[in-house]
C-alpha cells in the first residue's frame, strides 16, 4: 500500500518546472487547467497526459510504478509542461479515499478526471474465474471509480465548469463475448454508476461523461488478441487527440456516451 505522506511527498517533489521550460510549451490551450488522469504512464493515457501538458495542463498523473511515473514527468518536463506524480494502486481504496483531501489545499479544484485505468485479467470461462481474479477486476474496473468519484468530487465542484470522463471499453467484438464475463460486467457496471452520477449532478458545474473509443494498439488488447495485427488499429496519439478535441468544443451534454 502507497502511503498517504507518500503521495504528498512525491506531489511536492515533482510539481514544479522553470521558466525556461513553460517556454517550450507550443500551446496554452488548458493553461491553469488541472486534470487528473488514472492509467497515465503508458497506452492511451500517456498520450493524454503528453498532449494535454503540452497545451498548458498541469497534470496529476496516477500510475501504479514509481519508475514509470518518473519516465513520464521526464517526458512531460522535456515539452515544458508540469506533473504532479502520484504512485497508486487502484485496488488500494483506502489510499483512494486519501487521494481528494490531499489534493485540496495544494491545487484547490480540479478541471478534468479521466479515468483511464483498466484491468482485463485472464479471458477464460465464468466458471473457471476465481474469487481473486473477480474481485480485483471488479475493484479495478468500477471499485476504484466509485472511490475516485466520491474523494474527487469537492474538488471538480471548486472549478469554474469541470468534466469527469470514463473510459469504457463497449465495442461489438467484446461486448457480452465468451470469456470476457468478469471485465465486460465490470465495464458495464461503470456505464451505468456513471449514468447514476450524471443525474445526481444535473444542477452542477460538473459533468461525467464516458468515451468508448474505437480498438487501439495498447498492451490491453494485445493480451486480449495476441494474434492481431496491430497496425490495422487506432493508435492512442490518434485517440487521445480526438479526446482532447472533445473537451476543446464541449458541446458534449452531462450524462454522454460518446466514441471516438
């Protein structure tokens, strides 16, 4: 388990840039913009992270290595953009429930969440899935997003207009397929918390949204289709900025479900 004063430590350590590199940032599109991104240190949620820096975002990254994190600020520093780091396992809840009351007092709002983060697991029969396989994808998948939600949204409602966004996972090759019982329930289940949470803050500054993107060549789907060629997908730079196209024009409605 990551520790709270961890977490605080390493937000401390790394929120910082010069002038020098905010220079080098070619665009101020999300300047004073904070975006918090799950799954940020690599696939779709790396080039989020990249892109949106590189247009003035501060990013809180969340990632489960402390190396791999530290690649990412390394990246992001070197566009001139700034990164808070933020090691975390999402099957730690309780770490999770620390998350929000130590982000206030340092940034005291938050633009944009993009929960990014998943866990496919072993593809194999509901029947041969065991307790522990089920539990931590469900814990990845949704748990984790409920928590996220409940500590993250004091400060989504401290910003001028704010957007939690969901990645889903919902395409025909996967939806309700043999052997994928535990991760598309888990998917599932998030559409409708996330449909749920949507009409409790119609009144808000504040909207959740999910984004089912087309397949793309992350490592995720990989394991899923060993045998795919990977150069007839998506790539995630191309997603990622098709998502970042979306929270520029928000003309999207709270309650959402949008592909790319």
């Amino acid at each position: 388990m990551v520790p709270r004063f961890f977490i605080l430590r390493k937000a401390l350590r790394f929120d910082k840039s010069s002038p020098h590199d905010e220079e080098k940032s070619v665009q101020q599109t999300f300047e004073n913009k904070t975006v918090l991104i799950t799954g940020a240190t690599r696939g779709l949620g790396q080039q989020l992270a990249l892109s949106l820096a590189k247009q003035g975002a501060h990013i809180i990254a969340l990632g489960r290595t402390v190396g791999a994190l530290e690649d990412l600020d390394d990246q992001i520093k070197s566009l001139g953009g700034q990164c808070t780091l933020t090691p975390l396992d999402l099957i730690d809840i309780e770490t999770i429930d620390a998350l929000g009351p130590t982000l206030f007092p340092r940034f005291n709002k938050l633009d944009f969440f993009i929960a990014n983060a998943a866990y496919l697991g072993a593809l194999s029969p509901v029947t041969h899935t065991n307790t522990q396989e089920w539990s931590k994808i469900l814990t990845t998948n949704l748990t984790a997003n409920f928590a996220l939600i409940r500590t993250l949204d004091p400060l989504l409602r401290q910003a001028e207009t704010a957007t939690a966004l969901f990645i889903t996972d919902n395409n025909e090759d996967n939806r309700s397929a043999a052997y994928w019982g535990p991760y598309s329930a888990s998917k599932a289940a998030l559409e409708s918390l996330v449909s749920s949470y949507a009409k409790e803050i119609h009144e808000t500054n504040v909207k959740a949204i999910t984004i089912n993107p087309a397949p793309m060549g992350t490592a995720l789907r990989r394991k899923a289709y060993p045998g795919e060629d990977q150069s007839t997908l998506t790539n995630t730079t191309t997603t990622a900025q098709h998502i970042i196209e979306k929270l520029l024009e928000n003309n999207y409605a709270n309650g959402d479900q949008l592909t790319v």
